[in-house]
C-alpha cells in the first residue's frame, strides 16, 4: 500500500513538472512576500518573519499541490485556521501522556477536541472540493497521461498529475495523502526559512557571503530552475541550519518484527522506536563544533549532503524506505524563496528577543522572529572578485 502511494506521488516531482513550479509558484509566492513586506521596510515596523514564511510556504502548497490560491499573504480563510488548529492539536497529541482523544464521547465534550474534529472536517471538504472540481476539468477534457514527462501547462499541479495518470489511489487515499501535504508540507519548510534567516542575521559573513552569490548567479533576475544549482554557498547555509534546527526534531518508527539493534538494545514488534534528529544533529561524537553554525563544514563542489552520503549523521528528511517524498520540493522551495529574499531586502533581528525554541512536528519560536527589514537594490552588474 505505502509503495502504490509513493508511485502514485513521486512521478509529480519530476524535472520539467519542478522547472514549472519553480517559476509558476515558488517565484510567484516569494516575490508576491516581498512586495507585501515593501510599506514595513520603508515604515521600520518590526515583523514576525515567522508567521510571514509558514504564510508563504502555505500559499506554495496550496497552488502547487491544488492549485489553489490560499492568498493567506494577505487573507485569513477557514481553512487556513483550520490548518493551524488540526497542526496543533497533532502537537498536542504527539505529547500528550493519556490518548484520551482515542475516547469518542470524551471528543464530543471537550472544547480542544470539538475544534479539532470541526477543523480536520473542514480541511477534507476543502479538498475534497477540489479534488471533484479537478476530477471535472479532466474528464471534460478527455486528459490522459501517456508520457512520464507531463505537466499541464494551465494547472501543473500533484493533483491534476494524479488524476491525469488515472493512478489507482481511491479518493480516500488521495484526499489523506493531499491532506498530509497541506499540513506537512508548509510548516516544516516556514521553520526551515525561519531559523536559517535567524542563523544568518546573526553571522554578518555568512550573510554577505550568500547575498554575494545571489548577485552574482542571478544578476538582478528572479531564480530559475537551472539556476538552483549554482546556489552552493546558499543552499550550505539552508544545509548547516537543518542540522541545528531538524524538522521533525524527532522521528518515530514501528518494529515490523522483532529485531536487535546496535548496542544488544533489544526491540519487540509493533514496539515504537523514537529517534532524536536534534540529539544526533547536536552531537560532538558525530559533527565537529557541533553547537556552531558554520556552512562550510559542508563540501562546496560536492553533493548536497544527504542521509547515504553522510553515512545517517545528517537526516533532516530521514531515511530509508519512509523517507520523505517531498524533500526535493522543500529543497527547492526554500532556496528560491531565501535567494529572492537576500536579493530585495535587508533584515536585522528586532534588539532583546529572547529566541527560544517550542518543539512540536517541527521547532518554532516561542515568540516568534521579530526583524526589522529595510530595502536592497538586487546587483544585477554584480562581478564576484573571486571570478
């Protein structure tokens, strides 16, 4: 069942489908940021540069995955509000030390859980809306997927690419799989956004460093999908603040069977088996200056670091076969959106924030991320003394 799901979503990421979303939607939303950022630049109002980037990373969901235009940049909607309380109560839950929310008749009596049931309702209608309206426009115009390449020129959204293929995913499974994107894939990738803008602000050679190579590779244009490549130094820095700040800081696994681990640590099946990203990420046994944000510990001209070519000390995705199938997306996602940011603004964190962290599905801020902003011009003549 797992693998026909994947089947089912992995083929949606290929190249000429990234090449269009890349600039159709992760452009689009990122500079649509800016622009909505423009009057507090020039006013010096402080913004929480937080709730700007889980907004923004909303927005690339919603049209990437449905095409669908959440606007929440600028809208408050019920569904957004209903993502945000279905993510919090799967916080809760995920910490909560009684499942009494397994308990029906407790659901209907307390006001946490009558939320969250309305909330997780109203995010299915939505979807399933627009899982029919889309399964409309294809039957309408007879659309069937016979070549590995496709995308739709007027919608290249996953879920046009799913129903096109005529993939035998029930609509059950399709809206649960749709509905897991929506809410996973846009907060993990603000957070990302969040704490390496936090990293940055905070290391003046690193910053100038990434706006250097922003200049330099996109001389004053927007990004574009070929352009990601030569990004290195910015996508170090995106790197190296995974590693201090993995979303999820902890991943849970089931034994299928029973099994030995490494150490005589005895592990029954169907036993739940918890590992720290945070603790391994943080760990001096495994990384050098393990407490420190220092981009460059990772190879400039080598591979972007994984799970395999790290040998499992780097596994912000996971791994293994329940990786993460979107972590090329989020990749992506958020260097483009960092690279159009660095290209048309300046940031200085807000003086006498107490930055600390709240964990969860993924790490936030417990206050937010206070910074005030103040326009830069992109350098589009830019020559890099190092060419």
């Amino acid at each position: 069942m797992m693998q026909a799901r994947r089947r089912a979503v992995v083929p949606s990421l290929h190249k000429k489908y990234l090449s269009v979303i890349v600039d159709r939607v992760f452009c689009k939303c990122a500079e649509r940021l800016v622009e909505k950022l423009k009057p507090d630049a020039l006013s010096g109002t402080p913004v929480n540069m937080e709730e700007k980037f889980c907004q923004l990373t909303l927005d690339v969901i919603g049209l990437s995955i449905f095409n669908y235009n959440f606007d929440s940049l600028t809208t408050d909607s019920p569904v957004i509000d209903a993502v945000y309380t279905a993510l919090k109560e799967a916080e809760a839950r995920s910490t909560d030390i009684l499942p009494y929310w397994k308990i029906k008749a407790l659901c209907k009596l307390i006001p946490r859980q009558i939320k969250a049931e309305k909330a997780v309702n109203e995010i299915r209608r939505t979807v399933e809306e627009l899982i029919a309206k889309c399964k409309d426009m294809v039957e309408a115009e007879g659309e069937r997927i016979n070549e590995e390449e496709y995308v739709n020129d007027a919608d290249p959204s996953i879920l046009r690419f799913l129903l096109a293929s005529r993939e035998e995913v029930s609509s059950v499974q399709l809206r649960d799989d749709l509905l897991s994107m929506l809410v996973a894939g846009h907060e993990t990738t603000g957070s990302v956004l969040t704490w390496t803008l936090y990293l940055l602000s905070k290391d003046s050679s690193s910053l100038v460093k990434a706006q250097e190579e922003v200049d330099r590779v996109l001389q004053g244009r927007p990004p574009a999908y070929e352009d990601i490549k030569n990004l290195k130094f910015l996508t170090c820095c995106i790197m190296e603040s995974l590693r201090l700040y993995p979303h999820p800081p902890v991943l849970i696994r089931r034994a299928q069977v029973a099994e030995m681990l490494p150490g005589d640590y005895k592990v029954n099946a169907g036993q739940d088996i918890m590992i720290s990203v945070y603790n391994i990420h943080h760990s001096s046994k495994v990384w050098e200056r393990a407490e420190e944000y220092v981009p460059e510990r990772f190879d400039l001209e080598g591979p972007v670091p994984n799970e395999t070519n790290t040998d499992f000390r780097f596994i912000p995705f996971s791994g293994g076969p329940r990786k993460c199938v979107g972590d090329q997306f989020a990749l992506m996602e958020a260097i483009v959106a960092l690279a159009v940011f660095l290209q048309h603004m300046n940031f200085e964190l807000v003086p006498n924030q107490n930055i600390s962290m709240t964990t969860g599905a993924t790490i936030h801020t417990t206050n937010g991320l206070y910074m005030t902003l103040s326009q830069r011009q992109p350098k589009s003549a830019f020559v890099s003394s190092s060419r």
